[in-house]
C-alpha cells in the first residue's frame, strides 16, 4: 500500500488556503493519484464524484478537521489535514499537496442537482490516523454516501 507523506500542519493548512483562494474546488486523489472527487467550498462544503454526482458533505469536527457525512446520514469518516480517513483511521482520498505525484485531472462533469440532507448518525470516536491508505478505495467510501 502506498504511504503518506508527513506534512506539518501549518504548511498544509496554508497550501489548503491558497488553494481555496485560486479556485472554488480541492480535487481528491485515491492512493493511486488519481481524481476521483472534489469538494465545493462554495456549495456548503459538498463532496461531488468527478461524474458530478454530490455523495458527501463536511461538517465542522470540534476535534478538529471535518466529519464527512453521506446524505444519507451516513458518518463516511474525518476530513483532516488534507486527508479523507475512512473509520479504521486509513486514507482513501487526499487533496494534490498530501501526494507524491497524481495524474492530470481530466474534465469534471456538471455537477447533478443535490439531494436533501437526511439525519446523520453519530459520529464513533476518531481511531488513531495511520500512514497507509484502505484497502476502501476513495470511491467506494464517498459512494456509500449517496441517497
């Protein structure tokens, strides 16, 4: 399994600002580099596959980083330091800076029409972060999302 780079915190969060900054959209990555998703900082924070269809969205963790939440109320896992965890504490997505290399990102398609939020469950505790990313590719996690 491929693993992470190590990023101190505070070069992160400045390479999320400016990224936030140039556009409205931070790509996902799944281990393999490539993009698969992205999240809309300026459609209440919602996650789109790269076929437009919206599968999650983020919600402030008072822990720190976000929870990803499937609109079918689903917890799908943490969104910390650039990096989407599934429950066991592996990555299935990263955004470009937390990778060694990705692929081109090809053209995304429109973005479908969002479904209502349905109540979410609560969240389990927030495992220990591993270095590895899951077997649960990136994909497959933010899919399970979909209502």
């Amino acid at each position: 399994m491929p693993k992470l780079r190590i990023i101190s915190a505070s070069i992160l969060f400045v390479a999320s600002i400016s990224v936030a900054h140039a556009e409205d959209e931070v790509s996902l990555f799944n281990g393999a580099g490539k993009a698969e998703a992205y999240i809309a900082l300026d459609d209440e924070l919602t996650i789109y596959l790269w076929s437009g269809k919206p599968v999650a969205y983020l919600e402030t963790d008072p822990s720190g980083g976000y929870h990803v939440y499937g609109f079918n109320g689903k917890h799908l896992g943490w969104f910390v330091k650039g990096i989407v965890r599934d429950h066991q504490g592996n990555a299935s997505c990263a955004i470009k800076e937390v990778l060694r290399s990705t692929e081109y990102e090809p053209y995304k398609a429109y973005k479908q029409y969002k479904p209502y939020k349905s109540y979410t469950q609560y969240a389990p505790y927030r495992p220990y972060f591993s270095n590895s990313f899951s077997d649960t590719p990136c994909l497959f996690l933010l899919a399970e999302g979909a209502s």
